[in-house]
C-alpha cells in the first residue's frame, strides 16, 4: 500500500464519519425540537413563597447556652 492508498482511505473513513454525525445531529434536533414544543404546550404558572435565611450576628441574647 502506498501513501496514496492510506490517504484514500483515511478521507473515505472521514466522510462517512462526517455523513453519520450529521444524520444523528439531525435526529437529535428532531427530538430537541419536539421536547421543547411539549415543555411549551405543558407550562403553567407557580406562585412561589421565599423564605429568607439570614444569618444574625452573634450578640449575648442569642448566645445563650441552653441546658
């Protein structure tokens, strides 16, 4: 086999490759866009309550050991 041969065969091996990913991103778009339209159809409105966690500086009243 010469270079050329092996050359050949790595642009061949390349192609397919590149034909393959671009079928399976096609694929995956698909299902991407079909996800995202159900998400669409299915979103509904949540009130929500937010506690806050505020951490207080040390002082004596709130250091008080209990027993």
């Amino acid at each position: 086999m010469d270079f050329s041969d092996v050359l050949i065969i790595i642009i061949v091996i390349l192609a397919l490759l590149c034909v393959g990913m671009y079928y399976l991103n096609k694929k995956g778009m698909k299902k991407m866009i079909q996800a995202q339209d159900f998400i669409d159809q299915n979103r509904t409105t949540v009130q929500i309550f937010v506690i806050d966690k505020r951490q207080e500086k040390p002082s004596p009243s709130n250091m008080r050991c209990f027993p």
